[in-house]
C-alpha cells in the first residue's frame, strides 16, 4: 500500500458501517419471489360461491366472447392468434387468483347464516387444491376488517374458514381490508402466530395482503408513507398490495362519476405503492372497475372496450393483476395481458439475446434492462401469450435455463 492508500483501519471502519447496511438491503429488499404473480384475483360473494365457480365463470365468459366475436377480433387488434390463446384460456384455466368474499361484496348477514358461509368456504378451499389445474392455483377469503366494529366478526370468521378446510390449504392467502396504521400489520402477525399454533403449521406458513383503500395506508399523520411500513412490517408473510379503487376515491372526496382506476388520485396511490413494493417481492395489484358486461349488446361492447383499456393501461403501468368482478371481464382480462405481453416478446426476445451474446445491437443494453426484458419472456409464458419454442425460434439464446440463471442473477451475465 501506498501511502496515499486507505489504511487498514480506515477500511474495517467502513466495513463496520456498511456490512449491517448490506445486510439490512438484502432482508428488505430481496428482489422479484421466483413463482409468477397472477394475472387478476376474481372476487366473489361467499352466498354466491361454490365448487363449480371457477368453471362456471370460464364458460359464461366464453358465451359473452362467442356472441361479442367481432369485438373480441377487435380488442385483439386483429390477431386471430391472441383471440384463440384467450378463449383456450377461458376454457383451461379460466381463473389463476381468487378470494371469497366474506367482506363488502357479502354485507352484514344474521351471525349464523355467516358462520356457516365461512363454513363452506373453507371447504370449497380445500377442494380445489385437489382440482388443480382446473381450479385457481391460489385461493383465499377476505374478512372483514380490524377495525372496532368489524374486527370480532371477521376473526371469527377466518378461524372458521380455517377450521373448515382442515388447516391452511395450499396457495391460501387472506386479504385484509382497509389498513389505516401499521399497527394492524402487528395484530396481523400476532393473529397468524396464533393460527399456526393452533394447526400445527410451520412459522410462516400463513400469508396476508393488504388492501389499500383509505388515505391513511399512504400518508399517515406524521407524514410517512403507512403502506411502506407496513411492507416490511409484515414480510415475509404480507404477499400483496391490493388498490380499493372505490373506498379509496370516495374517502378523498372524488364523486362516483369520476371514481375510475384512471383519476389522478388512484394514480398518486398506485405509484405509492409501486415504489414502496419495489423489490421487496410483495406484488402490487390494481383495483376494480363496477362497469360489467350486462345489458343490450351495446352496453356489453361497450363495457368489454371500457375493461380491456383499463387492463392495458395497467399492464402498461406496471400493474400486472388486477381484480375483477363478472365473468365478462376475464374475456377483457385475458385479451389485454395475452396481446400486451405476445406483442412485447419478439423485441424483448432479440434483445436479450444480443445481451446473452454481448452484441450491441441497436441498443446497448445494462443488467438491470435485461431483467425487465427476461420479465417480459417471464410473464407473458406464465399468461399463455406464448411458448418457450416460440421464443428460441426467435432468440435461441434465451432458454429457460439462461432466463432463470439471469433472474436468479439479478442481472448478472450467466455463465
């Protein structure tokens, strides 16, 4: 060492600063879960739910999209392969997410008529993980909330669901409404404990999302952003951001003719949302949309055109799910994430192929762009927008085994 170098004690100070820094990023913010997110989380009323739902909704969309096929061709932007890869999806594996209702979309009920609800919902639950793939690869409820009046009801409520599906059954996720201060994430920790005691499960098992729909999740009194908080807060169970586009714009004031996943306010709390999240590994979701597909022929066109640009909006956004509401949206729903993300491959296929190559190309590209790009091929194969051998006949650099390196990488050039 020179004398103008960094003596060894200069050097084991800044170790000693920095290593509980890298430690603390690293726990915080451990990058992108390795199992893909869902497209959408479909809600439905526990009065209304049963087995047969998933399948059900799968076949009312495909009649809505047989007798709306000029529209369908149209959202599809002309492509006859993007329509046929959205009604195989409504015929194979119509919905990927979904959560019974025991919250809003239910309303208040006599005690026992929601006890046994939440009864046969646990029931329901447990069984479609024996239907797998013909049922939603992820599956929960959602109580109703924390807060003083509802909070006893909607305890007992998951302890019930519980109970009836024998444990936490694979894929079960809750969804707890209306945060308003980080606290409840610690009741929600605390609750989950106490579940997993109680079964016998593994710490960790149980897993939670948050919706956000009131101002406070993302600006608290002391001016700090309450959802961030809360994210880490809850990790590693808190799985997932959910928008409440209506609460969370009738809270700020906005009139229900402009309440809509596209007003200024729902953006402001989105992007909240999204920067909070990022790299975390907590999903963030868009909302909902009360326009469905019902009524005249016009109407239905109408409303299909409405859902499919706001889906593509989204998506645009970096909002990769959203919920939806009627089985007329998963026509819409899997019109835009199929075209969105098969119209993206070709490009961001040659690309990470000249990046595996170290070619320049027209574009030089860094390691963080090759991961957006690998997210593309990622995403768009988990949506069924196309196939591993439709991405190597195009770039036959990227095969699974160098997008997973990459990923796992963080970037990095595998070798």
């Amino acid at each position: 060492m020179t004398d103008r170098g960094l003596p060894a004690e200069v050097r084991a100070r800044l170790e000693e600063i920095l290593r509980p820094v890298d430690d603390d990023l690293a726990a915080r913010y451990p990058g992108d879960r390795p199992t893909a997110q869902p497209a959408h989380t479909v809600y439905v009323s526990a009065a209304d739910a049963d087995l047969d739902t998933p399948a059900s909704w799968g076949e009312r969309a495909g009649e809505i999209a047989e007798a709306a096929r000029d529209v369908v061709i149209e959202l599809a932007s002309g492509d006859v392969v993007v329509a046929d890869l959205a009604r195989k999806r409504l015929q194979d594996n119509p919905v990927e997410d979904l959560r019974i209702d025991l919250e809003d979309g239910y309303g208040w009920r006599d005690d026992a008529v929601e006890d046994a609800d939440a009864r046969r919902a646990g029931e329901i639950l447990a069984r479609w993980t024996q239907m797998r793939p013909h049922a939603p690869r992820s599956a929960g409820i959602r109580a109703k909330g924390l807060g003083d009046r509802e909070r006893g009801r909607g305890l007992r409520t998951l302890e019930l669901v519980l109970d009836s599906a024998g444990g936490v059954p694979d894929g079960f996720v809750f969804t707890v409404p209306k945060l308003r201060d980080v606290r409840q994430v610690d009741a929600v920790t605390v609750l989950c404990e106490a579940f997993e005691r109680a079964h016998g499960l593994a710490d960790g098992t149980l897993r939670f999302e948050l919706q956000i729909e009131i101002p406070q999740a993302v600006l608290g009194p002391d001016g700090r952003a309450t959802l961030a908080q809360a994210i880490h807060r809850g990790m590693p169970r808190l799985t997932g951001l959910h928008y409440g586009t209506y609460d969370y714009s009738a809270a700020c004031g906005i009139v229900s003719a402009q309440q809509s996943l596209a007003h200024p306010v729902a953006d402001h709390a989105k992007a909240v949302m999204q920067a909070a999240a990022a790299q975390t590994g907590v999903w963030i979701s868009d909302g909902s949309t009360q326009v469905i597909p019902v009524g005249t022929p016009d109407q239905i066109q109408s409303a299909l055109r409405r859902h499919h640009a706001l889906v593509l909006r989204s998506v645009e956004r970096g909002f990769y799910q959203g919920w939806d509401m009627h089985p007329g949206h998963l026509v819409t729903r899997w019109l835009a994430v199929i075209g969105f993300f098969r119209s993206a491959m070709p490009t961001a296929a040659r690309r990470l192929d000249s990046y595996f190559d170290r070619r320049s190309g027209d574009v030089v590209d860094e390691p963080a762009t090759a991961l957006s790009l690998a997210s593309v091929l990622y995403r768009g194969a988990a949506a069924g927008a196309f196939t591993a051998d439709e991405v190597t006949e195009i770039a036959p650099s990227c095969t699974a085994q160098r997008l997973s390196a990459l990923r796992a990488g963080g970037g990095a050039l595998p070798s």
